[in-house]
C-alpha cells in the first residue's frame, strides 16, 4: 500500500443543542430539505433518535466548514454519508485536492463534531 503525503491545514469543531434541533423541527420540518441532502434526510427519518441524528449531522457540517475555514460553502454542498463501516465520509461538491476526517458523537442532549481538514 502506497501512503501519500497529506498536510492538515484546519481544525473544526461543533456542539449542537438537541432540543434546540427539535424546536426548529417542529417548528418547521423543511428545515432537513433547506440544510440536508436527500439521502441525509432519509438518514435521519430512519429508526431512533430523530433528532440526535439531525443534530449529528448539523454539527458535523458546521465542524467541517470550520475546518477548511470556507464560511462560503453551503450546507447542502457537504454530505455526510457513512462508511459500510458506520465511519462517517464527507463528500464536498466542487472542492477537489482536499479530504476531511470526521468524527461525530451524540447523547440525548448534545450532539459533536471534530472535522480535520487536509491537501493532498
């Protein structure tokens, strides 16, 4: 296996309130379709903990875009998919020589994200 030279140019993270996520999903639940890609809204609609899922993912978007210090990116150019794994893998559309390493976690009251950015 050929490893090759990778350099770290950023650092994000990101706390989410739960109960903050459920408050504008109630309030609106076009909120997934204004900030998710479909197959992350079908993602989060499945199974249990409607809204630490959300939560998860809006954090891990949040730290990305942290990460690369791109305030310009949409949340909707950023997916976050998972891994056969269950290793969260962010997709970016239209950024090209760039990967981010992704770590999320999620209680009933907070969800977190760590996003580390690198060339190469």
């Amino acid at each position: 296996m050929t490893i090759k030279p990778t350099a770290v140019f950023g650092v994000g993270i990101d706390v989410t309130e739960v109960e903050r996520v459920k408050r504008l999903y109630a309030k609106n639940p076009a909120f997934l379709k204004r900030f998710f890609t479909p197959e992350e809204a079908a993602y989060c609609l499945k199974g249990k903990n409607l809204y630490e899922r959300i939560a998860a993912r809006f954090s891990a978007k949040e730290a990305v875009i942290k990460a690369l210090d791109r305030k310009d990116l949409s949340f909707k150019s950023i997916s976050i998919l998972k891994a056969v794994t269950g290793r969260p893998v962010v997709k970016i559309k239209g950024l090209k020589g760039v990967s981010v390493l992704l770590s999320i976690s999620h209680t009933a009251r907070y969800a977190c994200a760590v996003a580390v950015a690198m060339k190469g």
